[in-house]
C-alpha cells in the first residue's frame, strides 16, 4: 500500500470544489485500487489535507501516478494554492489489522 500525502494552503476565496476540479481526474470513480480522502484543518479552512491510498507496490505506483491527477493540474494547482506544506510518498510498514482494526 502507498500512500501519497498532500498539505496544502489554498489562496484566500479558492473553494474545496475549485481545489478538486483543478487536479482531480475525469475517470477518478473508475481507479479500483486508489481510494483518495480530502480533509481541512479545524483552525485553518484553507489548509487542505489530501490522502490517496493506492493499492500498489511502489513499482506499480511509478506507472500509475500520472493517471492519479489531470495532465495540467502541477498549472492548475499553482493558480490556486498558495504553499504547499507536505508532497510526498509513503510506503506502508503496518496496516489496521497491526492494531487490532478492521
């Protein structure tokens, strides 16, 4: 499982929609082993959480990241974002069974 992980502060008056249409893919209903979060800070409504969760190995992720976003959200994104905190990518150590969940 990889997860891709992104903290970003959008620009004053941008929405949660604008956000989603400037990166989110067309056919992002049809990615079957990709399941993607959007969360926004309880003290800072323009800091924006976006988790994906892909099942892949990080060989497979390689190969699927473009699909994951628009061809021109890297543009689309600066028009919008005003810094963006954390971009990175996680390989998963321990799932939820680790913990006792389901």
């Amino acid at each position: 499982m990889m997860r891709a992980v992104f903290l970003r502060t959008l620009k004053p008056g941008v929405s949660l929609e604008d956000y989603l249409d400037a990166w989110m893919p067309e056919n992002a209903g049809d990615l079957s082993n990709v399941r993607t979060s959007l969360s926004y800070s309880n003290t800072n409504d323009r800091q924006v959480l976006t988790v994906m969760e892909i099942d892949a190995t990080p060989e497979e992720y390689g190969e699927l990241a473009p699909t994951l976003v628009k061809a021109d959200a890297w543009e689309r994104l600066d028009e919008i974002v005003e810094s963006t905190e954390i971009e990175t990518v996680f390989e998963e150590a321990y799932g939820p069974a680790k913990f006792g969940q389901a």
